[in-house]
C-alpha cells in the first residue's frame, strides 16, 4: 500500500473506519457542517472533498466519490486497499423504476444489477453478482425501523450511461420496464463498482439510496434538494455506521 495516492492526499489515520460516500462533493461538506462534530477536512484533491470527525463519540468519514462505476471504482479501491477503510456506506441518489416507489423514499441495495463491464477486470469464468454486506444492510434496515424511517430493500441497477442515445424514446422506456419487470427497484451509477471492489479487498459495502427522479411518473427534485435535503439517509447511513462499530 501507498499514500498518498494520485487521488487522496491523506494518510490511513485520517479516515474512519467507516466512510459514507455521496457523489457530490458538495454533499460531503454539507454532512460535515450539519452532522459531524470537529469535522476537518482531511482530502480536495480534484475537488472531491473528505472530512473526517465524530457522530454520537464515533469517528466517521464522509469523501465524494463523483459520478460513474469509473470514479467510485478509483476511490472506494484506494480507500478500502490503501486507507485501509473497513466499511463504505454510498449515500446517493437514484432513479425509480417501479409504480410503488416514490421520490424521496429511501431504497438499500442488497444488490446491484449493472450494463457495466466493471467486473470483467477480476477475470472470472461467469457472472459476478455484486451484492451488499449482509451486516450492513441488516444494521441499516434494523436502525431505519428504529429511527421510525420507512425504505424499500432490493436490486438496483448500476448503469454506465446517464444519458442513453436514444434519450426518452420509446427503447429507453421498454429497457427500464424490462429491469421493473425483473423487481428492480432504482437505477443509479455507482454501486456494483462499489460491491465489486468491497468483495475483491475483503471490505464492506452498501449503497444507500434516496429517490431524486422517477422514471415512471417523469417527476424530479432540483439539484439543491438533492444536496441539502436528504437528511433521513444521511442520519440512517451516520446511525449505521455508529452500529457496526467494535
């Protein structure tokens, strides 16, 4: 192991053992303002910023991860394989796929379907099923229940493409359908990297997920609801990482 690497200028110290990680950088600071206590930031490197304090007497980590499998598959490797990170926590946002889940529900990933070839990299002679730690989701579906919080538990899917060339065209409807049709429950961009990475270094992972866009219905949240306003995911993912604590 080395650090600092090409993209986190820290040593292991900094961090936690425990890291949430949103996409936006702009949410990490925005958790470190509102939740952490004697929060210092510990990395800026492109921007992408880390800080590191206490929640309830705990020292937790929150670090951007960016947007795309790409930039999560970059920094959860360096954290978890260099940082020597025991536990990351995504907390982002995601489209739903099906009827019965709303905006701003809370969705966690058991697992996570992808388009990717995120995986081909590990040389496997099949399929790998990129999946969430079964501690961490169970600690996270225990603390929602006693938080009072409701939430969806299921598959994502872990896409590459944002925008499809197709756009909203009917193709890019039948493929969503396709994934609802399977019990796919959200789409996003981060997590089967994630899931990948965690299984390949011996970590943890789960993504937690709140929906900012709904792919059935066509509404959505602006971008400064999805930066300030998510604050039952951050409170649950800050919670969960209190739980797993030794």
């Amino acid at each position: 192991m080395s650090y600092p690497t090409p993209h986190i200028a820290a040593a292991p110290a900094d961090f936690g053992r425990t890291v949430l990680m949103p996409g936006d950088p702009l949410r990490s600071q925005f958790i470190a303002e509102h939740f952490l206590e004697d929060a210092k930031l510990v990395n800026n490197v492109r921007g992408i910023q880390g800080y590191t304090g206490t929640y309830r007497g705990v020292r937790v980590s929150v670090m951007a991860s960016g947007m795309g499998m790409p930039s999560m598959g970059i920094y959860s490797r360096e954290l978890f394989e260099d940082f020597g990170v025991e536990n990351i926590l995504r907390i982002g946002s995601a489209g739903a796929l099906h009827a019965s889940v709303a905006l701003r529900d809370i969705v966690l990933g058991q697992g996570a379907c992808t388009d990717s070839n995120y995986a081909h990299q590990f040389g496997l002679p099949g399929t790998f099923a990129p999946i969430a730690d079964f501690t961490l989701l169970r600690t996270c579906a225990e603390t929602a229940e006693r938080l009072g919080l409701a939430y969806r538990a299921g598959n994502l899917v872990s896409t590459d493409c944002f925008y499809g060339d197709d756009g909203d065209l009917p193709e890019s409807r039948r493929v969503n359908a396709l994934w609802a049709k399977m019990g796919a429950l959200a789409v996003e961009m981060e997590a089967a990297a994630l899931y990948c990475n965690a299984a390949r270094a011996g970590r943890r992972a789960l993504a937690i997920c709140t929906i900012s866009d709904h792919l059935v219905t066509g509404e959505g949240l602006p971008a400064e609801a999805r930066q300030t306003s998510f604050t039952d995911m951050m409170r649950l993912a800050l919670e969960t990482a209190v739980a797993v604590e030794p």
